[in-house]
C-alpha cells in the first residue's frame, strides 16, 4: 500500500500547532492593554460616527477611548462656502466621543489639502491678501474651535506644512500670509479655546531626517513666541519596511527633546506597491496583488511589523500620550483607492487580523 506521506507527515506534526483555546482576540480590548494615561485612538468615517455601521461602531467602542474624524473636521466639510458652517454630522462626531467617555480629537484647521478655493482666492482671481486671508482663517477657527470648546481635547491645527526636505511648504496659506501663518494659526486656536491641546501634525518624520529638523524648527519657532503647542504629531503611513523601527525609535527621541509629547496619528500600513496611473479605470496590471486575499507569509509579516512598532512605542511609554489606527477595517481605509490594500488590524469581514494579536499580546507582556 502507498502511504500519502504529506497526510502523514501532517498528523505528526499536528498536535505541535494546535492554538490556545482563547486567542487573544477574543478576550481583549486594546483599550485596557495600553499603559495607563495612553489614549489609543481611531480615525472614524460618518457612517460610523452616524451609528449606520453597527459592526465598526461595537469595535471602536470596545477597543478604543480616543476617536479622530477621518474627514468631518476639514475645512471643506466646515464651511464648504463662506459663512456657510455645517455642524449636523459634526455634533454627532462629536456626541458619539462624549456618549462613550472617549477623548474626542479635532482634524485639521489648517491644511492645504480639503481646503475650497474661496479661502485663498482674492477679488482678481489672484491670492487674497494677507489681512484678508489672516480674517478667514481667523473666522474658521473661531467659529470651530470655539463650537466644540470644553468638548474636543485637542487640535490639529497645521497639518502638513512641510516639504521633505524640510523647507516650508509653499501652500496658498504661506504664499497668502507668509511664514507666520502657522504662528497665526496656533494663536488663533488658544484664543478660541483655552483649554485645549494644540498639536502639529506631519508624515515622514521618522523617514527623513530633514523634515523632521524643519518640524523642530516651527516647534521652536512657536514655543519661542510664547504660544501654545503640547504634542507633535507623527502621522505614521507606514510600509512593511520603512521606517525602520531604528528610525522610528530616533524620531520619537528627537521630537520629544522639544518638550513637546509625541504622538502617532493617523497609523496604518501600506502593503501594496507603488502603483501607476490607472488604465481605463482599472488598477495598472500587477499593481493589485492582494485582490483575492493577503498570503499567509505577508499576514506574518504585517503581524511583525505591527508588534515591532509597538515595541518602540513601548520603550517610550511616558513620551507617547496616543497612538490612533487611520480607519478600523481594511475595508474602511483610504488606502484602497481601487485596490484591495490590508493596512489595519481588522479585516474586511471584521475580523481582527494577526496584527491584532500581536499588538495585543506585546501590550499584554508590557
Ligand atoms: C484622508 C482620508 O482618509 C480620505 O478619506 C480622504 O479622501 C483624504 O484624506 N493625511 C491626513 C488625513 O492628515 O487627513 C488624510 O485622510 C490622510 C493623509
């Protein structure tokens, strides 16, 4: 008789593989592993902060007590046209935080990006001059920040005004005001709320040294002029690779030296590769590698890559004040963008991950 000798060989090694009765996943928040004082947050759609996605809210209540708005707070959302604020989703934004005692983040007051042109446009069709610009953002700031006062713990209040070389970005808000605006900006912000934390927020911080210097130099600039900042954020749109977690190790060192707290903002991330414009609205081909499902070996290694980030994390417990997750679910990230990327901790039905255990079970041995 022929013996099969992979069922075989299977049988012996089973027993040495089988898994504990309870994974982590199934018995832990995220919420009660982080150390004490840790927020540990999530960027939410409005079908979340609505309740319309029942699935995601019940893990975003389990595991996280801080929340961000992954685009309800933006300018555009805001006050779409001048003098037009809308606050109707933005309330519930803000409601479903304060329902579930969770810290309740404001994003972003001054950005380049999600911004309407009426902002920056002047009367010739040219930029707006400066006091005029200065008044708009004024305006926005004051009537947003000063709505949710008491409410929101902490704003981004510039979002990403730098190049990677770490030179100014020359955003119409810079060309408009000049390289003051982000000391505006933060002036504007503590007038309208007090109490409020104040943050700048940027990504590749951790991968370019020179950009995390120019980061510094307008921490400084503005603990220099007496104005309030209390964190920086690192955004932390990651790859399997890079930062290493050498780099992350070394930003989070550098940017705390300020005296400033750290924090990671906006993390996930990207296993897909850099891909080219589409063609005829599909993905280019081989571009979309992950369509049908991730590979086992590449789930280890997000696995690794998120317990080996939260290492670090770790190792700087009491300069680390919150890390927040860019979305629940795969399914929910902006980073699919047609493609079917696996950025997260939970996967497209919901379910948590490998990365999720691992995370868990690094928190769990902290
Ligand atoms: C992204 C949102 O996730 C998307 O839904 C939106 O289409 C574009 O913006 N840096 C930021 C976030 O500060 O606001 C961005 O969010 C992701 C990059």
């Amino acid at each position: 008789m022929e013996i099969d000798r992979r069922a075989f060989a299977r049988a012996l090694i089973a027993p040495l593989v089988v898994l504990p009765a309870t994974t982590p996943a199934a018995a832990v928040a995220l919420r009660d592993l982080v150390p004490g004082g840790w927020l540990i947050g999530v960027a939410i759609n409005q079908n979340q902060s609505d309740g319309r996605d029942a699935i995601a809210v019940d893990l975003v209540t389990t595991h996280f007590n801080a929340i961000s708005p992954e685009n309800l707070l933006k300018f555009q959302s805001v006050q779409p046209q001048p003098g037009a604020f809308t606050f109707d989703a933005q309330d519930r934004y803000v409601a479903f935080g304060r329902d579930r005692g969770m810290a309740v983040i404001g994003h972003t007051l001054v950005w380049h990006s999600q911004t309407p042109a009426w902002v920056w446009a002047g009367r010739d069709g040219g930029l707006a001059d400066r006091a005029t610009m200065l008044e708009r953002m004024r305006t926005h700031i004051t009537t947003l920040v000063g709505r949710y006062k008491g409410q929101i713990r902490g704003w981004d209040v510039v979002n990403e005004a730098l190049n990677d070389d770490g030179t100014l970005r020359d955003s119409p808000w810079r060309r408009g005001i000049g390289d003051d605006y982000i000391a505006q900006a933060f002036a504007f912000a503590r007038q309208a709320d007090p109490g409020a934390e104040l943050y700048y927020n940027d990504y590749n911080l951790a991968t370019r040294p020179e950009k995390r210097a120019g980061a510094i130099r307008i921490i400084r600039d503005l603990q220099q002029r007496g104005l309030r900042i209390d964190a920086v954020g690192e955004q932390g749109h990651w790859r399997l690779e890079s930062p290493t977690t050498l780099e992350i190790d070394q930003a989070i060192s550098d940017l705390r030296a300020t005296g400033l707290k750290v924090m990671v903002t906006e993390l996930d991330v990207n296993l897909l590769p850099q891909a080219g414009p589409p063609t005829r609205g599909q993905p280019p081909p081989g571009s979309n590698p992950y369509e049908n499902g991730l590979p086992d070996d590449v789930q280890q290694a997000l696995a690794k890559r998120y317990a080996d980030a939260f290492r670090v994390f770790l190792k700087h417990r009491d300069d680390i004040t919150r890390v927040t997750f860019w979305g629940v679910s795969d399914g929910d990230s902006w980073l699919n963008r047609g493609r079917a990327n696996h950025p997260l901790l939970w996967d497209r039905q919901r379910q948590p991950k490998p990365a999720f255990d691992e995370v868990a079970k690094v928190l769990m041995a902290k």
